[in-house]
C-alpha cells in the first residue's frame, strides 16, 4: 500500500528526478592534513617536555544576532498578514455575500483567541523540551511539559538560538493562528459561531499542538526522531488542518442545497487580493522558518516563488484543458496549492524539485478539488482538504524524494520516502481522531450546526446581527 501510494504522487515528477539530485555539489577535496605532523611530533617528545593540555573553554551563551533578529521580526508579522487579512479576503470573497462577515469574522476572532491560548499553555505544549531525550520514547515525546505555561521564565534576554525566545514563541504563535483558520473554509456558511470558538481552543490545543512537538520540538520528539522532514507546516499545518477540516465537513453535513443551488462566490476580487497576500506572506511562512537570515532562508524563499508559480499555472492549464476556460478562482487556488506543497520542502530541496513539486500540487489539488470532491459527495465548502490536505501530503511525500543534502543536511532517497509516509500517516490518523472526538462532544453538549431558518437567512444577521449592504 505504501509502495502504491508513493508511486500515485510521484507520477510525473521521476522524469525531474536525475536533474533534481544534480543539484547536490561535488564535494569540496578535504583539506590537506597539515597538522598531522605537528601532532605525531608532540606523541614522540619527552613527557617532561610536552606541553600541558589547555584547559577547554567554557561554553559561551549564545549572542544575540541582529540580522536573524531583524528578519524574524518581520517573518512574524508577514505570517500574520497571510491571516488576517490574508486569508479573511481569500475565504470571504468565496462565500455567498449573505456569509460574508461571518466568514471574515472566524479568521479575526481565531487570531485573538489563539494568540491568549498560546500564551496559556499552548507554547509550552508544543515547545517545552523538559523530559525529553533523543532515542527515548515517553510521555514527552508527544506532549509538552507546562514548565512554559504563561510563558514561564521568559525575560528580556531570554534566547532561541540567536533570536530572542519572545521573537521565537510569537513566530509560532502566527502558525498557530492560520492552522485552525484554515480548517473553517472546510465548514463554511453552517457552523455555529460558539461552537466554532470552542472547537478552535479546544483543537489547538488538544491537536495542533501536539503534532507540532512531535515534529519541531527536537530531540526527543516523536516525529523528529524518526526523522521526518518538515521544514515549515506540510504536516503540522497543513495535513493537520485539512484532515480536521474533511472531518468537520463530514460530521456537519452538506449546506442546504448543496448540489442543487447556486453557490457561486460573492466577490472574487476579494479571494484574488487574499491570494496575493498570502502568496507574499508565505515567504514569512517558509523562509522564516530558516530562523537566521542565511543561504538556507535564501533558498527557501527561492523555491517557494517557483513552486507557486508552477502550481499556479498548472492548475490554471488543467482547468482549461478540462472545462475550456482559466479561471480566477482557479488560478489563485493553484497558487496556493503551490504555496501549501512546497511549505514542507522549502528548505530541503532546490530549483528542480521546486518546479516538479508544483507542477504536480498544481494538478492533483485541481483533481481532488473538482472531480475527487463529487466522487465521494462531501461538503468541503472552501476547499480546506482538497488543496491543504492534499496538496500538504503531495509535498510531505515529494519532500523526501527531492531533498538535497547540501541544502537541509538529508539527502533525497526511496527510504526518506517511505519516512515522510509513515509521517504522513501519523498525522493524518492522529488528527482525524482528536478532531472527531473533540466534535463529537461538542455536538452532544451544545450542537455544531445552525438551525436550518439561520442558514438560509445568512450567517452574518443570524449569528452578528450585521450584513453588507
């Protein structure tokens, strides 16, 4: 199974592979070994007239880098824009002018919610390395100790690395936003408000996470151990929030009139100026994630422009080649296809694997979008599972094929693959999981969805009391 799942997202990019793995440099000749002679010289003296060993440094604290500094700073405020207002306008304009509001008011409201929720508990689930130890599988592995809990012992001069830990935590704190914005596009126009906020808290908290630790808090993290590669969210964002956002949309049922009405979006103006921002925001997203401002960020934020770009029009052609004309929607929605299978890679592979990385999210995400969305007949209202879901395992799994070992340490490799799918699966049952249960209790004590009279008069009157006019 896992070998026919490799071979299904790998069609159409072996042909880019020989190029791709050309990107590794020759090694650089070693050094010549000039001090090997004084050394066999010392061994040969007498021991009264060797000189004493120096006494080893002390290890020095880290120093603050302002250049890293400086551009994390505004990695983290190009992460937010991708929220709001980035993807309030993506989402906003594709609803009907009836949901709106409501619609922008989730990602406004998420972002204020999670921000205090962060602060809370929710940096020391994901980041708190307490208990922790590479090898070692125990309760930590998956879950943060809350030694960090109302950020706990971070001052001033408190570091990251080489970046103050306040800049670090409020860098997560903007992945930690997007992820359950995201997840609303899945259920859009039928969930209630309160609901909805309980749902947010209880998710990010409970699901969100701890993924991320698993992934990013280091040695010691269940994830990390294992070696799988995510440099910026493919599965921590990305697989987390589509897979939750397919579970919410199957557990709420269609909209009324799902399949029979018209369901057009109310201003495409709005989703293609939230595309944009995203788009620009993104490189906070990725090249950010490189945590210095170096080679390293430089490439990532190399790729991702390519791999969107790519995605972009190769959505754009496969909507034309299959329904005859390119579509705004269509476009906007490849790019972020782009964005979404690249997030994972970026700072892992280069050029060549960017462009075969977008070239195939472009088209399968169009795929699972349009014809996989009617095939199994779910309501995925924005499309949250058909292009983060999906295009989040196209990457994750492509990340492992395309990796370069002079750009992220790891080098490309069928055994890499299979990593990234066993990650992938994690996830995926992980998430499904929590997310089922967290609604399920929710529906029993409070119910999910609006009365049928609220969704046909618009979300905006029913639950704000406030319309466009």
């Amino acid at each position: 199974m896992k070998r026919l799942l490799a071979s299904l997202l790998l069609v159409g990019t072996l042909g880019f592979a020989g190029v791709a793995l050309s990107e590794e440099p020759m090694p650089a000749p070693a050094a010549a070994t000039t001090e090997a002679a004084p050394a066999a010289d010392m061994a040969a003296m007498p021991a009264e007239a060797a000189p004493a060993p120096e006494a080893a440094p002390a290890a020095e604290a880290p120093k603050l880098d302002s250049g890293a500094t400086a551009w994390m700073l505004t990695s983290t405020a190009l992460v937010l824009f991708m929220t709001i207002p980035g993807l309030a306008l993506f989402y906003g304009g594709m609803v009907r002018k009836k949901n709106v509001l409501a619609t922008m008011m989730q990602s406004f409201a998420i972002t204020a919610m999670i921000t205090v929720l962060w602060m809370v508990v929710g940096y020391s689930i994901a980041f708190d390395t307490t208990g922790m130890e590479k090898g070692v599988v125990n309760f930590y592995s998956f879950f943060g100790s809350l030694s960090k809990a109302f950020l706990s012992g971070m001052g001033k001069d408190s570091m990251t690395g080489v970046i103050p830990e306040s800049v670090f935590m409020t860098f997560q704190m903007t992945f930690a936003i997007i992820t359950p914005a995201l997840i609303a596009g899945a259920f859009a126009d039928r969930m209630k408000f309160s609901a909805m906020m309980w749902f947010m808290g209880l998710w990010s908290l409970l699901v969100y996470a701890p993924i991320a630790h698993m992934v990013w808090s280091g040695d010691g993290g269940f994830m990390w151990d294992m070696g799988v590669l995510d440099f910026a969210g493919g599965t921590v964002v990305h697989i987390n929030a589509g897979v939750a956002g397919l579970i919410a949309a199957l557990m709420l049922g269609p909209r009324i009139g799902y399949g029979k009405d018209s369901m057009m979006p109310h201003n495409l103006t709005l989703t293609i100026m939230g595309a944009a921002m995203l788009w620009v925001g993104w490189f906070g997203f990725n090249a950010g994630s490189a945590v210095a401002a170096d080679g390293r960020a430089g490439m990532a934020m190399a790729v991702t422009q390519i791999a969107t770009a790519t995605a972009a029009l190769s959505w754009m052609f496969a909507e034309w080649f299959s329904k005859g004309k390119p579509s705004v929607l269509g476009i906007a929605s490849g790019a972020v296809a782009g964005l979404v299978a690249i997030t994972p890679a970026s700072g892992f592979v280069g050029p060549t694997g960017a462009l075969a990385i977008g070239l195939v999210a472009g088209a399968v995400c169009f795929w699972s979008a349009t014809s996989l969305k009617h095939m199994l007949k779910y309501d995925d209202s924005l499309d949250a599972f058909g292009v983060h879901g999906i295009g989040g395992i196209v990457g994750a799994i492509l990340t492992g094929y395309f990796a370069v070992e002079s750009i992220g340490g790891t080098a490309g490799s069928m055994a890499q693959v299979v990593t990234q799918i066993e990650g992938v699966a994690i996830t995926v049952a992980y998430t499904a999981v929590g997310t089922y249960i967290i609604l399920k209790v929710l529906d029993m004590i409070m119910g999910l969805r609006v009365s049928e009279e609220e969704e046909r008069e618009g979300l905006d009157i029913a639950l704000h009391g406030e319309r466009v006019e």
